[in-house]
C-alpha cells in the first residue's frame, strides 16, 4: 500500500513539473512573440527538460539535442527573413 502511495505522490510531481514548465512556456511564446528566436529557447527547455526528467538520457549522444536546437534555429532563422521580406524596414 505504502508503495501505490510513493507512485501516485511520484506521478503527480512530475505532472506538477510539466505544468509549470507549459505554464513558463505559454509566457515565455507571448513574450518572445516579435523575437528571432522564439522557436530556439523553447526548444532548449524542453531539451532541457527531457535530461532532467529522464536521467538515463545523459547517454545519449549530445548529437541529438544539438540537432533538434540547431532545427530550431533554422526555423528561427526562416521565420525571421520572410517577415523582413513581408514588412521591411525604412
């Protein structure tokens, strides 16, 4: 019994955490909103995130998470030279 208590205290931690996290998330999109990178910070929480949630991902390459910020950042980048074409400045 004592162990369905741990478990179910356990699963609601880790709720908590990915709440606040999509919480700190919406703010960070709406504040970020005109930024040339607001894909990339995401991105990096999450990655950031993931090692710390899932600690057997510290054997994981670090090519991966390289990868995904470095998408991130193309998109930031695209995102960023089509609205200049869009509306460019005087």
């Amino acid at each position: 019994m004592f162990a369905i208590y741990g478990l179910i205290t356990l699963l609601l931690i880790v709720f908590l955490v990915i709440y606040l996290y999509a919480v700190f998330d919406r703010y960070a999109e709406r504040k970020g909103e005109g930024s040339p990178l607001r894909t990339t910070i995401p991105t990096m929480l999450t990655v950031g995130l993931a090692y710390d949630l899932l600690p057997p991902l510290e054997g994981v390459s670090f090519l991966l998470p390289l990868s995904l910020i470095l998408a991130a950042v193309a998109r930031d980048v695209v995102l960023w030279t089509t609205e200049l074409e869009r509306h460019p400045r005087d």
